[in-house]
C-alpha cells in the first residue's frame, strides 16, 4: 500500500456510481469515478470516503482498507453503501453528518447491500474482472484441525467441565449448550485473554497453511467465503494469528461478545426450518442466500467448491450441482454421508466427491482445474 508524507495509506481505484434523479437534483446518470481513499490522514484538504451501512441504519468510516489486497489499482463496485464527500459547509439539502463521520456529508445513496449482524463482510476486494469461482470453507476441523468448542475448556479450571454441566446436552441443540458452557466459564474466572489464547493456538489442519498460500496467489480467481457453526470472535482469533484472515470476503458465524462482567457471551446465527441441521444454523439457507445476494449484484460463478466435514456440512453439498465440487475430509461425517447416499440413490449427490486427508490435495485439485482453463 501506498504511504504520504504522513504515512496515511491511500489506495487509488474507481467507483462506479449511479444516480436516481429523485435523490438529488440534475438528471438520472451512472459512471465511474476516479477514488483515492486516505486512511489516517489528517493534513489533505480534499479526499473522498466512502461508509458502509451496518446494522441498524448505523454508518462507519471503511477503515477496513487495509484489508483490500495489495495490488496497485482496482475497480470498486460498490453497493448499499452512501458516497460521502468531504466538504467545508453541508451540501444543501442534506442532512448533517453522522456519529463519527467528521466533516463527510453524503452526496449520494447506492442501491442496497444489508450485513447480517452475526457475518464480518470484506471491502470490495475484487478487481474488476469478477472470481470465477467461490470457495465456501468450515471452519472445525476443517480450517483447524480441533473442535474448537472443544478446544476452549483447556481455559475451565483443571481444563473440564462439570458433569452437570455436560449432562445438558441435547442432540441438534449444541448453540444452547455451549451458552451454559461459557456461562460456568465466566463464573469461575475464565476471561476474553484466556479464550483469545486458547483459539490462537488451535493448529491448522494439516495441509491448511500450503492451500491458503495458493489461494493468496491466485484470490483473483476465488471469492472465498467462511461457513461455521463456532463462533466470530473464535474464529477471528484463529485466522488473524495465523495470517489468513483477510482471504475471506465474509465469515458467517454465530455471533459472540464479552458482556459487562467479561463473560464469554453467544448466541444463535438465526432460525430456519431445516429438519437436517442445528437449531441456530442452516448452512443450505446461508449459502443459497449467498449465491441469490450475488446474482443480484451480477455476480456469477462457474463453479462453487465446498470444504468441510461435518454433518452440517452435508446439508448445503447436496444441494450443489454436477460442475460443482464437494470435498469431504476423509472418514468424517460429511465424508460418510456422501457415501451413504452414493450407495442409496445413485446419482443423487450430483456434485464430483474429492475427499481429503491434508488440504495439499485440495490445492492440487485446484491447480489443475486452473491448468485446465488455460
């Protein structure tokens, strides 16, 4: 990334931008704008900055820039998100500015993208050619080679549960559980930098690190997203330590926090009327929603691989189509399951089944599907 003088980073790229006469005198028009976005810098007397609108109709600065691939140029399309320009007085007829906006007054309004509450969402990371492929990944022992809702008790006192506690169990409802998990956790002392430690050091799935280095080298062909019924800060933790975070363009997950007493709080990613999966998760829903949300913004692609292996992982593979790919880890639910239905109706799981043992081979598959287009 580029620096000025005062090591502000900047980024040039362009907007495309349109314009609905009812919002703004002087005519219906669309075009694409020249964009250099300053971060930090408190000394350049023009700049444009664009906000992103969160939850709740609330707007922030997208210092989330830095995120954006270091690649020289790019061609933002950005939607659901209003341009702001930053001016001496307010621009007439509009209101005043933001919480937090500073002198930025929105000049226009971009037809819409909403953010789920419980998904981080990437900048628009692409360039202006769209990926070819989506890559959806899960994120226990899939990315990592644990459960992390497993992993997390090495923070409980003599690193176990109380059997009270693990009595409470009940099939399909694994969200509410872990509730009561960390709730005896947070009553015996056990804090956010005990949590953050434990998840920084669940390893990578073997293979994991080599995967993620081809996709770094080729993510102008991947839109790579995150499906996981775990947990954001967790998973945040886990890919920021292992430098892999800023490949994914968003993570859905169920969202969690530190309440006011610092106790590990979570709670469910939504509700669905899916008789396969979890209570708080259908990753079917989440996915098809996805690739809806996409075809809206008229992005579509060739084809969609699934990384997984669990039983919840099962749910969304089926429904992909013969150009797609599923790849099961070897031996785990998903894997078992595919089979399962291979055996009892043949033909069914259309997607082609490559199971894994160490991601190496889904970095391979994936080389030569690149190969093959050349």
């Amino acid at each position: 990334m580029a620096r000025d003088g005062n090591g502000s980073g900047f980024i040039p790229g362009a907007v495309k931008l349109s314009h609905d006469p009812d919002d703004m005198p002087g005519g219906a028009w669309e075009g694409d704008f020249p964009l250099l976005c300053f971060l930090g810098s408190r000394t350049l007397s023009s700049c444009f900055a664009i906000s992103t609108v969160l939850g709740g109709g609330q707007t922030s600065l997208l210092k989330a820039l830095h995120n954006v691939r270091k690649r020289g140029r790019f061609s933002f399309i950005l939607e659901g998100v209003p341009f702001l320009q930053k001016v001496d007085g307010r621009a007439p007829g509009r209101q005043p500015p933001g919480p937090g906006s500073g002198n930025f007054v929105p000049i226009l309004q971009i037809s819409g993208r909403r953010r789920h509450g419980s998904s981080r969402e990437g900048v628009g990371m692409a360039s202006s050619r769209p990926p070819k492929y989506l890559l959806v990944f899960d994120f226990d022992e899939t990315i990592i080679n644990e459960n992390s809702d497993d992993s997390i008790v090495r923070a409980a006192p003599g690193q176990a549960l109380p059997e009270h506690i693990r009595q409470t169990f009940r099939e399909g409802f694994y969200n509410e559980y872990m509730q009561r998990v960390l709730a005896y956790m947070g009553d015996q002392g056990v804090k956010m930098g005990d949590f953050k430690t434990v998840y920084e050091n669940i390893p990578l799935s073997p293979g994991m690190p080599e995967l993620f280095q081809f996709l770094s080298k080729n993510h102008e062909l991947f839109e790579i997203i995150l499906i996981s019924d775990a947990n954001m800060f967790g998973i945040e933790c886990n890919l920021r330590a292992a430098g892999f975070y800023s490949l994914f363009r968003k993570i859905f997950s169920n969202p969690s926090g530190f309440d006011k007493r610092g106790y590990f709080t979570l709670g469910p990613y939504h509700s669905h009327k899916c008789l396969d999966c979890p209570a708080n998760m259908c990753k079917r829903k989440i996915l098809t929603e996805y690739l809806a949300e996409r075809a809206q913004e008229e992005v579509e692609f060739e084809r969609v691989f699934y990384v997984g292996d669990g039983a919840n992982d099962f749910c969304p593979s089926a429904t992909l189509t013969s150009a797609d790919v599923a790849f099961p880890r070897k031996g785990y639910p998903m894997h078992r399951m595919t089979q399962e239905m291979e055996k009892q109706q043949p033909g069914a799981f259309q997607a082609t089944v490559v199971p894994w043992e160490s991601a190496t081979e889904v970095a391979r598959y994936l080389q030569e599907v690149l190969k093959k287009k050349c």
